[in-house]
C-alpha cells in the first residue's frame, strides 16, 4: 500500500491577486468567494485538493496590505497566521497589476507584494512565487516583474498562471503534491473544504452582494446564515440576513421595489443548489448595524482575532 502523503499548503498574497480563484482551481470547485474586489475573503478558507495519494490543504487567506480599521487589522494577522505550520508557501502575485499599462502599474498591488516578499524574507521563509493573470501582460515585461520579485524575495520556484483559465495550475499541484511530507490524511478524500455549510451559504451570499453592488456599496457588508432547517422533501429552508453600516447604505442593497435583493438571492439560491446539490429556498433580510465591525463575537465567528 502507498504511504500516505499530505501537505498543509498556505496561499498568500496581496488583495485581488487571484488566491481564491487558484485555490477553487487546484480543488476543482468553489470552496472561497471570488469577485473583482479586494478583500473577498476574510477569514481561513480551507479547500482539499486530492492529487493521486496526496492531499493538499489548502488555507485561502486574507489579502495583505497595509491595514487601517480593527478588521483590517485582524484579517492581516489571520493571513500572516495561516503560515505557522504550513509545510508550503504559496505567494501569489497579479502579474497584470505590476505591469505598466496605460494607467501605469497599480501602485497599491506593487506595494503590498514587495512588503509580503520582504516579510517572508526576513523570516527566512522559502516560498513559491505564482504569477498569476499571465495571458494579460506581454511578455519582456513579465520577465522584468519577475527578474524584480525573484531579487527581492525568497522563491524556491517561478509559476506563471492564468487561474481563471486553469492554465498552469496544474504544475504547481504537481509541485506541491511531490514534496508533501508522509503523513496520515486530514480530512476525508471526498471533503473538498472544512467549512460547515452555513459557512459557505453565506459566503455565497456575500460574493453576489459584492458582485451585483460594484462600487455602489464599500465593504461595511456581511453575511450571516440565521437558520438552516432541513425539509422532509430534501430540500433546506435558508434565512440570511445581510448587514450594513447605515440605513442608506440598506437602501442601496434591497433596490427599487426590492429588485436587487431579489437579484441577489436568485444569484445566490442557484449556485447553492449546485454547491450542497439539492433544492434551496433561500430567505434574504438586510439589517443596519452601524457597529457590527467592532463586535468581538463576529471575529470570533469568522475565526479572526479581535485584538489583533
């Protein structure tokens, strides 16, 4: 019988660079939020990726960048957590925000990596560099961001992806599954993430918000599964609220007439049916709660430290 293998493998990264959609990737289904806005994902993800006889775990952190608010701070320190223990690090970098567009390179992204590269490599932390977004960057410049990263930081490997399209993800798997150390699995080889349901319903929810809202609402948003009752016919009763900042703020998320929660939840109650793979009837609510960042039993909810 072959020795079983199993890796605990951290992906870290600025906000937006894609470690959600390379982690969903490497899976095989959605197991983190991905939209176009930074900061989707808030606390530990973990996804498992089976590649013959080895499983990868796979911790999804929070985007690193300079934090302002008590939020910010803790999903800063969840992300630098998620490090302790890991046998891989995998940095992911958003090739096409280094490159020098029209607008010129994003200078929060260029940032934000070269402060992550440093960190890691002050404390001597070999890791992966993954450069993600390839196919939108010509190539002298990709050589040049990454001949740049590579001086500055500690890489043992060089990826270049495209996660969305799946290209080249499936060398780093590769990668990551011929170094993973003998060990005992530690999840079951079915279970692709170690979120409970309720998790995943409401990230679901979050990510439709963030995507139908675009830059109408800021981040002052979040999603909580209220109840989950199970029906006789299979199918599950799902309320939700939604929480915002002020009252304008709600307004904006319910639409004229209720048309954009309803969108929402019609966006939502699809891809939990293909995410849990029976019938859900979903029930939105959205509710104003001008402190609900600073309430310590959210942090402790979503696995974030509250004095971080």
């Amino acid at each position: 019988m072959t020795e079983q293998r199993c890796a605990v493998v951290a992906v870290l990264g600025a906000p937006n660079a894609g470690k959600s959609t390379l982690v969903n990737t490497l899976v095989g289904s959605k197991v983190a939020a991905v939209t176009q806005k930074v900061q989707t994902t808030r606390a530990l993800v973990r996804g498992i990726a089976m590649r013959d006889e080895v499983q990868l775990v796979l911790i999804d952190t929070p985007g690193v960048f300079a934090p302002k608010r008590r939020l910010d701070r803790a999903m800063v320190a969840a992300a630098w957590s998620a490090l302790e223990g890991a046998d891989a690090i995998v940095h992911v970098v958003d090739a096409a925000a280094h490159a020098s567009g029209e607008k010129g390179a994003d200078a929060h992204a260029v940032s934000d990596t070269a402060s992550i590269a440093a960190k890691l490599k002050q404390m001597e932390l070999a890791s992966i560099l993954v450069l993600n977004k390839v196919d939108a960057v010509a190539r002298p410049q990709l050589l040049e961001i990454t001949t740049k990263l590579v001086e500055a930081g500690l890489y043992t490997d060089v990826f270049m992806i495209a996660a969305r399209k799946g290209d080249g993800v499936d060398d780093i798997a590769r990668t990551l599954a011929e170094r993973a150390p003998e060990g005992p699995w530690l999840f079951p080889e079915d279970q692709t993430m170690d979120a409970p349901e309720r998790v995943l319903a409401a990230e679901i929810t979050r990510e439709k918000a963030f995507l139908r809202l675009h830059e109408e609402l800021p981040y002052e948003l979040m999603v909580e599964t209220e109840t989950w009752e199970e029906r006789k016919d299979g199918s599950a009763k799902i309320e939700q609220t939604i929480f915002v900042s002020r009252e304008s703020q709600r307004k904006i998320a319910i639409g004229a007439k209720g048309a954009t929660i309803k969108t929402i939840g019609e966006l939502a109650r699809k891809e939990m049916e293909e995410a849990f793979g029976r019938r859900i009837h979903l029930f939105l609510h959205v509710k104003v709660d001008e402190n609900w960042t600073e309430q310590r039993a959210l942090y402790k909810r979503l696995g974030l430290d509250f004095e971080a």
